[in-house]
C-alpha cells in the first residue's frame, strides 16, 4: 500500500472556514436567544402576537448552529487530511452557501482548489544511509534488502 502524506496544508481555507463556523455559532445562540424572549408572555408589541416569528427565530438559529458545527467539524477534518480536500472543501462550501456566509464560501473554494504537494513516507536505508521510499525491499543504491 502507498502511504503518501501531504507537505503543505490548506491554511486559508481552515481558517476562514473555522472563524465563519465560531461567527456563526455566536449568531446562532444569539438567534436563539431573540426567539426565547419573544416566546415569552409578556414581550406583546401593540397587542401582536409573535409566535409564529418566534418559530421562525427559533428554527433559523437551530439551522445555524448546525450547520456551523458540522462546518467546524469538516474544517478540522480538512486540516487534518488535506489530500481529501474536495470533499471537504465542498461540505465547506455548501454550508457556507446555506449560511449565507461570504466568508465560508471563500474558504470552500480555496479547499477546493488547493494543490496538495504529495510526498510518499520514507526511511533509511541501513546499508548506505540513503533515504528510500519505505515500500521499497531493496536500496536502489547499494542494493542491500530493507527488512
């Protein structure tokens, strides 16, 4: 099996994607807390009721937390596997367009674009010294057996 890891990590992405997630946690809470005060009994403006706007509160800030957590969550995991950046890098943007955020959608498509360097996992050869690829059996220099 080929092990490749990668050298360079999409940083811009994880981080605009990180920063939209928190931003909207915070507005997602605040939401939350706007449809908790008008739920209450006494919160009437000119004897209207604003029940069906504190469903509407409510269900757009429960939208907004999750999606914010699962932006989060595909952030890191875009951090932590940059070779699968396109699938992160989509869940990224497609959140992001369903919070309305500019800033997520940026992020999405630098993860989307990103151009992984990859680099296979190597040793040392114990004949000559040489850095080999550890899926070779032999040194291609001093041709001695790697275990």
């Amino acid at each position: 099996m080929n092990r490749q890891t990668c050298q360079n990590k999409p940083t811009a992405a994880y981080i605009l994607a990180l920063i939209t997630g928190i931003i909207n946690i915070i507005a997602g809470i605040v939401l939350l807390f706007l449809a908790a005060i008008t739920s209450s009994s006494s919160y009437h403006y000119y004897y209207y009721d604003f029940y069906f706007g504190t469903f509407i509160l409510a269900g757009i800030g429960l939208w907004v937390l999750i999606a914010s957590v699962i932006l989060i969550a595909a952030a890191v995991k875009l951090n932590a596997n940059p070779l699968d950046h396109s699938k992160w890098g989509a869940v990224i943007l497609i959140f992001s367009i369903g919070l309305l955020s500019i800033l997520g959608i940026i992020g999405g498509i630098l993860a989307l674009t990103f151009k992984p360097i990859r680099s296979t996992r190597t040793r040392m050869c114990i004949g000559c010294g040489l850095q080999i690829d550890e899926n070779l059996r032999f040194c291609p220099h001093c041709g001695k057996q790697t275990s």
